[in-house]
C-alpha cells in the first residue's frame, strides 16, 4: 500500500516505495519536482519539495495518485491542511537551519583536513628540490607528474570545503536576518503598501457593465424575380440582353465583328453566335 501524505509540519510524503522498487519510473515522467531522499524514515520516501507548512497541491497529488493507480500499485491518499502555529513554525525552522549549519561545517572541516595535509605533504616534498632542478630522466620526469597531480586535486578538495563553508555561513546569515528588527519593519511597510496600493486600484475600478446584447440583422428575402440557378450551374438574368459588341478581327477587312444571340429565359448567357464578315476565311 502506497500512501501520499500531506500535512503542514512535514510536508507532502510519499510512504511505502523503496529506491529502485519501479516506482520512479512512474513518478519522473510527471515532472512534478518530486525528489527521494533516504534521511526521511528507515527506507527513505519520495518528497515534494517546498511543500512544509504550504496548502496541499492537490492536482500534483491526485496526478500522481493517477498514474500509480494506472501502474497497478494500491494509493492512499490523506491530506491534513490545519495550519501550524507561527511559533511552531519559527522553532522548527530554526531547528532545520541549525541543524544544517552543523551538517555543512562537518562537510567543510573534513575537506579541509584532507586537501590541507595532502597539500602540506606536496610542499613537502618540493621542498627536497634543487631550484632549476633540469629533468634528467623519465623517473623524474614522472615523480614530478605525480606532484602536480596530487596538489591539483588536493587544492580542489581545499575548494570543495570552501564551498561547504560559503552554504554554511550563508544558511546561518539567512536565519538571523530573518529577524533582525529593521528587515522586519521594511517587510511590514512593503506588506502595507501593496495593501493601500490594491485599495486604490478596487477605488478606482469603474463599475462593472453588463454589456448590450448583440443584434443581429434579419436577411433580406429574396424576390421571385432575382437570379436563379439553371441546371448547368450558370445563373441568368430574365431582363438581360447580350449587347453587340465591335472590333477588329483577324482578316476582317470591313473591321466589323457582331455578334447576335437568340436568348430565351432560362438559357445559358454565353451560348450566343458568333458572326463574321463574308471576307473573313
């Protein structure tokens, strides 16, 4: 049984899967931001990240509650939204903090012990060295690859431990600014002004409108006496008459071309005749 847990203290949690049960396979195509960790109960859970003391998302839940049932897995779903208490909240992220300064400066000693003594066993043997020494085999050649190697990595694991220490410093600078009183008062006079801003503008806003109906205009009957549709596809016009057109033709030396049609309603428009002069050949 699969149970996808929300409450405000621990956050949204996905109880009863393992690392590499098949699971993830199902949870990563929804890209949702869920994470697994194993420092969360014995065999480690699935987290949704930045969900602790927050609303349940309950599309993301019931998404996934989807999936695992389309899967073939049995889902529990429970969700609790009751709100925290402030000094709850403020206690257990000082907790969490704290509790992440010590995890960071654990990780950044260590880095520094190491790098720092296999950095001080490089300098060393450096230090046995002539000055200008030239390279006069490959023996040496490849102790001194071997130095540089060892310093190489030794000063990136000096590095790694200053990261460490930067998140360390950071995670602790974060919390006490959180409540240094005059970053307090300026989040309260910013809260402030968005409130007296937002007042303005539900001031300001014209009343609202119901908008006129739209009307439409009622097509014109047509009479009897307008255009129809013959049985070639052709419309004709009862009260048009072809008109005798004249111009030059080919050969024509009279220059006259007429042309005549007998037309009955109902008859197609272009079915005239065609005259010419007799000198045409």
């Amino acid at each position: 049984m699969i149970t996808i847990e929300h409450t405000h203290a621990d956050g949204t949690l996905l109880h009863g899967t393992a690392r590499g049960d098949g699971t993830g396979a199902v949870i990563k195509p929804l890209r949702d931001g869920w994470r697994f960790s194993r420092n969360i109960g014995t065999d480690g859970a699935w987290y949704l990240p930045h969900s602790r003391d927050r609303r349940a998302d309950r599309s993301v839940i019931d998404r996934l509650a989807a999936a695992l049932r389309n899967a073939g897995y049995e889902v529990e779903v429970t969700i609790d939204d009751a709100p925290r208490a402030a000094a709850d909240i403020e206690a257990d992220r000082a907790e969490r903090v704290a509790g992440r300064v010590d995890r960071y400066g654990e990780l950044a000693d260590a880095r520094h012990t190491s790098g720092g003594a296999r950095l001080a066993h490089v300098q060393q043997r450096r230090s046995h060295l002539a000055p200008g020494q030239p390279v006069i085999s490959q023996r040496y050649a490849n102790f001194l690859q071997r130095l540089n190697r060892t310093e190489g990595s030794a000063r990136a694991e000096i590095a790694t431990g200053d990261h460490w220490q930067g998140r360390a410093e950071a995670a602790a600078s974060t919390q006490s600014y959180r409540h240094d009183p005059r970053v307090i008062t300026r989040r309260i006079e910013r809260l402030e002004a968005d409130q007296r801003r937002w007042q303005r503008a539900r001031d300001d806003a014209p009343p609202a409108t119901v908008p006129a109906p739209t009307t439409w205009l009622a097509p014109t009957p047509r009479s009897p006496s307008s255009a129809r549709r013959s049985t070639t596809g052709v419309s004709s016009w009862p009260n048009w008459m072809p008109p005798a057109t004249t111009g030059r033709g080919r050969g024509n030396t009279s220059g006259s071309v007429t042309r005549s049609a007998s037309w009955a309603p109902g008859t197609r428009c272009c079915g005239s005749t065609r005259s010419r002069s007799p000198s045409h050949p």
